[in-house]
C-alpha cells in the first residue's frame, strides 16, 4: 500500500473524488479467515497496510470491551476488535462516506453484531461517550494539528483506565506523537510492538506502563 502518494483529499475527504474501483482482499485473525471490499478514494485501498497490519497484531483486548475505532477505512481493525471483544461493542467512526459505507458492508460481510459505523468528523460521533480502548492509525497526511487534535481529545472519551493505541512511523513523526503524549498525558506511554519502522504507541489513563521499546 503506497498510502504515501495519494492525494490528501482521496482518503480523509468527506467525499473523495477518485473513480469507485471495488476489489476484494482477504486476511487471517486468530484462525479465522475474514474477507473484505476496498475501494479507491480510501485509505489502504489496494490491501492491508503493515502499520494497521501491526496495530491490529499488538491490540490487546479483553471480550467485553468498549472500543472506538477512530478513522476506521473501510473496517480491519473495528472487524478485528469485534471479534477480539465479541462481548463487548465497537463503534467504527469516519468522515469519508465511501469508506463507512464499506466498512459497514464488511462488518455484516464478516457476520459481525457486536460492531457499527458512524460517519463523522474525528470524536464527533461519539460525543458524550467513553471507551475501554481507542484504536485508530491517525491521517497523518491530514497535517500535525489533526493528530494532536486526536490525541488530545482523547482522554475525555476513555474509561478511568482506559488506553489509546496508534501506529504509525519514523517518516510520519510517531516519535514526535510518543513524546508529545509522554509530556501532555494523565497516565504512562509505552511502545507495544515495533516493524519495519512502524510502532504502536500506548497511552494509558492512570496505571503502569506494561511494555517499552
């Protein structure tokens, strides 16, 4: 996935300009083999991009948990986490229509109930909610006040000990992310996993750092 060489307006748009060129690709979660339809004008529209890929590997959740997927694309990590937290619930927001409306489709594609999909603008869905986790692979491309304006809103939207998981790598500044959370957090920053110069960061409300890198 060459995500580096679209245009800012074909993925994080509200409604991206790029012809509709549907394609099916497939992967494997904890035995199961799901299956999903991408789409141009999306992030990681020609398959599973390894920073997701990584991000999915290293989130860790219990089966009741309450999970965000924030900028969900067109679904594998809210498809993930509804499995992961089969009895829990996952709300997948995202301001591009043409990728809600795909993940939407894969979460049924995939027989998930526990997950839905809200269209919006960044916590915008999810206003007076809170969650066990936050998982999102941030639109870097979007610009630096983007992320900050995730990771700081963040913590209202997450449970006393709640977390908030990223990913994304050394070219897209993740180290300068991991130290603006080390110096603007309530609760310890960790490094969950690292790969091909990705990492998935950690921010915990409150708690113990588990894992550093």
């Amino acid at each position: 996935m060459d995500e580096e060489s679209l245009a800012p307006d074909q993925y994080f748009a509200e409604r991206p300009r790029a012809r509709s060129a549907p394609r099916s690709l497939r992967f494997l979660y904890r035995g199961e083999l799901l299956t999903f339809k991408v789409d141009a004008g999306v992030f990681a529209a020609h398959g599973l991009d390894p920073g997701t890929a990584l991000l999915i590997e290293n989130l860790a959740l219990g089966r009741s948990d309450r999970v965000l997927d924030l900028g969900c694309g067109w679904g594998p990590v809210g498809a993930a986490a509804a499995k992961a937290a089969d009895r829990g619930h996952v709300v997948l927001t995202e301001v591009n229509r043409r990728a809600a409306r795909l993940a939407r489709e894969n979460l049924g594609r995939n027989g998930i109930t526990n997950a839905e999909v809200r269209v919006g603008k960044l916590f915008e869905p999810v206003a007076r909610e809170t969650f066990d986790v936050i998982a999102t692979n941030p639109p870097f491309r979007a610009g630096r006040a983007t992320v900050l304006e995730i990771l700081g809103g963040a913590s209202p939207h997450l449970a006393p000990a709640g977390r908030l998981v990223l990913v994304g790598k050394g070219s897209q500044g993740i180290r300068y992310y991991q130290t603006w959370l080390e110096e603007h957090w309530d609760g310890p920053v960790s490094v969950l996993g690292r790969a091909s110069g990705y990492r998935v960061v950690e921010a915990r409300r409150g708690g113990t750092a588990v894992r550093s890198a």
